[in-house]
C-alpha cells in the first residue's frame, strides 16, 4: 500500500524512510579572528554580496562579473595574459590545473623545495607521470638564482616550481631572476602565490612567470572555495600542442582546454560553451575582494601589510620572542615565530582560540613543535590585530 498515491509506479517512494531526519540545530559558528595561516577573516563587503541574487553561470549578468573578476585578477598579479581565470575550487584545484595541463608524462620537473608545499608538488606532479627532480632547502631557506640555473644545466627540466611565498615557513623567495633562468633552460616556470597575491609584489610579466596560481582565503580577503589561474604564452604553446598531438589533459575537471571555451574567449560577443556550473556567489565574492584591493590600490596595499608586520616583529622582540627566518627573506603576510624552550606550543594555540577567540596555528613537517605560524593578510593585517595577538600570546606565556 502506497502513501502517495499521485507517484507514479516506477517512482512511488516507500511508505517508510530507512534513514531517520537527524535533529540539528541552528548552525552559530564563533566569531574568531583568524589569524593562522589561512584562511583570514574575509571583508565584510565580500561577506555582503555573497548575498546578491542568484543568476545562472551561463547569464550575461554572471559572464560580465566573470570578465571584471578576469581584469582585475591580471591588476593584481601584474600580467596581461589573457588566460587568466579564477577556477572552481581552492587553491590546490587552480595548482592541479597547471600541473595537469602543462605535464606530459616523462616531462621533469625541478621542485625548489624549502617547505611543506615544496612536497605537494612533487606529490601532485607525480600523480601526472611527471619525473621529479627536488633540491632541498632547510625549512625558511630560500634559493640563490646561480643554485636554480645550475640544477638546471645538470638535469634540463621541463618546468620549475617554486613557492614565492612558503606558508609553512614564512619564507618569501626572491623571484626577479627565475625567468629569465627558466626560458634560457627552456623551461616553463611556475609560481605558487598563494600567500603572497595584494600583500606582497607579485609582478609575473616582470619576473616572466609562465604560469601561477594563488588562493583567495589570504591577502585577498575572500572565503576560501575559488582561486585564480593564469597561463602564458610560453605555458599555452605547450597545452595547445598538447591537445594538439591528441594527448588528453589526464583530469576532465581541470581541462583548460575545455574551460577556455566558457571562460576564456577573445571578444565578450563569442559564445560561451558550458562546462560545469560555476560557483556563483563564490565569483562574486572574489570579484568584490578583488575590487576592494584595487580601490586601495596595490602600492598601498603592499605598504600596509609592510607596515603592519614590521609592527608586529617589533612588538614580538619586545615580547622576547623571535622569528624563525631571517629578516631580508621574512614574509609580511605569515609569520613564523619560534616557540620558547619549555612551552607547549599546542597549548598556547589552544589558549589563545578559548581565551581571545583567536585562532593562530601550530608548525608543520621539519617546524612541527617548534613555531607558530601567524598570519596577517588582508582584511586582517592591521596594527591593532598585531597588538592583540602579540597580548594574547604574551598571557599565555606568563
Ligand atoms: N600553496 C600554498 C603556499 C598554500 O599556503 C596553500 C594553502 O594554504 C596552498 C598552496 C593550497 O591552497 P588551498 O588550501 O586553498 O587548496
């Protein structure tokens, strides 16, 4: 016997659920400050228009945001390439993409290693058939042009990877000569900015960056869930020659040959080809993110998370603590700080979370027990945040 009797047949539901209704009540997440490695606390105008309506991801409405989004992505990264793109997903999908689209399986690739995503790479990059040649830093090293041009006159890699900004160390790798080292090898060069992208200067056509990918839950200000891509010429003549030979891109999802045709298109008149539903209201929140960063403007956007680390490192010496890296490599937006002889790193972590609601973290792989890794990005670097962090950890070390 049928409880819905307007069902037909084939689709008539059961007239009891196996799997009950769970009771759970309103969701009401703590208000922190986050001030780990990331995600930083999104701006509250980017919060706002996450609320906008909703259109669909094939509207003109949503294809014009998509376009605005595209244009002041390449502001903030300082390149022209047309192929620039934000990618649904965090930053590790925007990083899979280039690694899918510019691996051909037996490619090298030389991994400059000095931190945890050093070793993501070359995880990932496997993963794509990609024959990994490390070098190896300690963790908070960076490296010498003359070390990267070596390497690459010994092994003749394919790609070079490098972190412009290693979260898991604080360390900021000075990026002006890698270009011109990569073409000279005949090597695609590829950059994680993901904690340096509106804190720090990120000028890709400068340093002659191939491809680069970054999040947005860090100096942007934005809640984590979409991230940006770009591609040059350099990494486009590869993919194209690629998809060319018939070689397929091994990750349907991530296939930019397949994206270019929604997302990337000469004139705005072309139509554009649906490949999955983009997310929405993730694409307004970044485009909002990005248009505040460009309503203050790079230059000062720079100086105010300078300003404001520089505030910060004082006011941790005073503290009688010290950082990890030294100060000509030291990243403004994350800031590793060693952990004093005798402390509990993870209960000092724990303090400041259930006494200030301030949310710092912990070190990972060779720094595990020995630092804090605190960021100050976007939205969240500011001087008074500087003050009540370094307060906090100054009661829970008292
Ligand atoms: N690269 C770096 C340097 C990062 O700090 C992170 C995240 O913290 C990622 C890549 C991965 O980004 P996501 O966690 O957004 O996937």
């Amino acid at each position: 016997k049928r409880r819905f009797a307007s069902f037909p047949e084939t689709m008539a539901p059961p007239s009891a659920l196996s799997v009950a209704k769970p009771e759970v009540g309103q969701f009401d997440p703590p208000k922190r400050l986050l001030c780990g490695p990331g995600p930083g606390n999104a701006h509250p105008r980017v919060h706002a228009v996450m609320a906008l309506p909703q259109v669909g991801h094939m509207d003109a409405a949503f294809l014009r945001c998509a376009e605005e989004l595209k244009s002041l992505l390449r502001y903030a990264w300082q390149t022209e390439n047309p192929f620039t793109i934000p990618v649904s997903g965090t930053g590790s999908a925007a990083w899979e993409a280039a690694v899918a689209n510019l691996t051909s399986p037996g490619d090298k690739h030389l991994v400059l290693v000095n931190g945890y995503f050093g070793h993501r790479h070359c995880d990932m990059a496997s993963r794509y058939g990609a024959e990994i040649v490390r070098l190896d830093k300690p963790w908070g090293g960076v490296y010498a042009p003359e070390e990267v041009d070596k390497a690459c006159a010994e092994h003749k890699p394919d790609l070079i990877w490098v972190a412009h900004a290693e979260t898991s160390t604080g360390a900021c790798q000075p990026m002006e000569e890698l270009g011109a080292i990569a073409k000279k090898h005949g090597a695609l060069l590829v950059a994680d900015t993901v904690t340096s992208i509106g804190g720090i200067p990120v000028l890709l056509d400068e340093w002659g960056v191939d491809a680069c990918y970054a999040g947005g839950q860090k100096c942007l200000s934005c809640p984590p869930g979409i991230a940006p891509l770009t591609l040059g010429d350099r990494a486009l003549e590869k993919m194209t020659a690629r998809n060319e030979k018939g070689e397929k891109v091994a990750n349907w999802y991530l296939d930019m040959n397949m994206i270019k045709a929604y997302l990337v298109t000469n004139d705005f008149g072309t139509p554009r080809v649906y490949h999955h539903t983009a997310p929405i209201s993730m694409a307004y929140a970044f485009r909002e993110a990005l248009k505040i960063l460009a309503e203050e403007g790079l230059e000062n956007s720079w100086a105010r998370h300078r300003e404001t680390a520089e505030f910060f490192w004082d006011e941790l010496t005073r503290a009688g603590l010290e950082c990890h890296v030294p100060y000509e490599n030291r990243l403004p937006s994350l800031t590793t700080v060693k952990i004093p002889q005798g402390v509990d790193g993870g209960k000092v972590v724990t303090h400041l979370r259930e006494k200030f609601q301030i949310e710092i973290a912990g070190g990972l792989g060779e720094l595990n027990g020995k630092v804090w890794r605190i960021g100050m990005m976007g939205y969240n670097s500011r001087k008074e945040n500087a003050l009540l962090v370094t307060n906090a950890l100054k009661d829970a070390l008292q």
